[in-house]
C-alpha cells in the first residue's frame, strides 16, 4: 500500500540540477535582461523580478514547474524566494517571461514551455535566439497566448520596454528611453559620467579661482591707490 503525502509533506525543490545557461551569450542575454528589468521596477515594492527560478503552479504538485530564464510578477513584494509557489503567491501567475535560446534547446523542450506558460497564466511570452537574433513574442488573448505580429519595435504593454531586432543583436530600451545595457557596459557609462562631472567641477574650480585672483588683484590695486592719495572709486 502506498502513503498519499498530504499536500504539507510535500517538499518542492529550489533547483532543477539544470544550469542556468549553455553559453557565454546566453548567460549575458539571461543576466542582462533581468537585471535591467530590476531596475525599471527598483522603486516599486509590488514587482517581483527573478532569474531562472522555479515555478510551481500547483500546491501540491511538486513535478509541475518550469524556471523561466526572467519572470515578472506584478502585485508580488519583493524579496527571498527559494521558489516561487504559487499558492503562497495570492495565486498570482508571473504575468511576463523571457527565454533565451542556446544550441541545446530542443523544439519539443520548447513547445511544452509554451505549454506550460498558456496554462498557467502567462500574459506576455518572449523568446530571443542570440545566435540567430530571432524574436518572437506571444500575448494572451483571452485564454490563449497569440503571436505577436509585427513584433519589430514593439512596446511591452506591461513592462513598457520596447524591442528593436538589429540585424546582429536585439535591441531592448526601457520606459524612459535607455537601452538595456550589460553590467559592464553600465560601470563604463557611470565611470564615464563621473570623470564628466569631476572635469566639469574641475573648470568651475578653475574658473573661480581665476575671478578670485582678478578680485584680489582689483582690491590691491584699490588699496594702493588709495595710499596715494588716488580714490579709485570716483569719477
């Protein structure tokens, strides 16, 4: 005879013994737009972003899960999260994923994530191939996700980004018009912008200096004049 766990027994997972990426490429594509998505949504409590975290749609049901390569949930704090259990998630289904493709992704591992994605509520799917910059995106209608046609400058209507396919690599900007950029290339543009500021406060001190010193120098003057017997001041 075998023992039904109840659905407390029941233990889920916080790893799927799968990496995170395949590649070089695909790692900085998953980071890149995680992390920038973060930051659009840093200010706003009830945003949860995450990278390749699992996903349970069912309590109760610890083998039905996918860890999408980004996820967005709207109305979810942020915070820690082994997983993302969505029964203790006021069942709210992360409404935006992002994968992105390696050579080892397989079309059958593909179809059952879309699968997954339309069962369970997502509202916004992108998939992105780096190696063959193809970008395709799906959005829910009614209860089916329905490719999006025309997906060349498209805007999010949730995440509010917008997609520019380049001919060597996808572009994606944010709300207020910057485009996503890898850590590195946001440290260069920081550095950049601060070596701007110290050069800009450099010629302010620069410039000061130099009115200080033709003050000083008038005032000199002045006083010599004036032990002269020479009132510099009248006409």
């Amino acid at each position: 005879m075998v023992q039904q766990l109840s659905k407390s027994e029941i233990t889920y997972p916080d790893s799927d013994g799968q990496p995170m990426a395949d590649n070089t490429e695909q790692f900085k594509w998953i980071v890149t737009i995680k992390e920038n998505l973060e930051a659009i949504f840093a200010d706003d409590p009830s945003v949860f972003v995450a990278g390749d975290l699992l996903w349970y749609p069912i309590e109760g049901d610890n083998k039905t899960r996918r860890a999408p390569d980004a996820m967005v949930a709207f109305g979810r704090p942020k915070g820690y999260r082994g997983s993302y259990k969505q029964w203790e998630e006021d069942n709210i289904a992360p409404q935006v994923v992002f994968e992105v493709l390696s050579p080892g992704n397989r079309q059958k591992e593909m179809a059952e994530k879309f699968q997954f994605y339309q069962r369970y509520g997502v509202q916004e799917y992108y998939v992105y191939d780096p190696d063959t910059v193809e970008f395709t995106g799906w959005q829910r209608v009614d209860s089916y996700l329905e490719v999006i046609q025309g997906i060349q400058d498209w805007t999010s209507p949730l995440l509010k980004v917008r997609f520019v396919i380049k001919p060597n690599e996808l572009e994606i900007y944010r709300p207020d018009g910057e485009p996503f950029l890898t850590f590195t290339e946001n440290v260069k543009r920081h550095d950049q912008a601060r070596l701007e500021r110290d050069e800009a406060q450099i010629e302010r001190d620069e410039a000061k200096s130099e009115r200080d010193e033709a003050i000083a120098k008038a005032e000199r003057l002045a006083a010599q004049l004036k032990a002269l017997g020479i009132d510099p001041s009248a006409d």
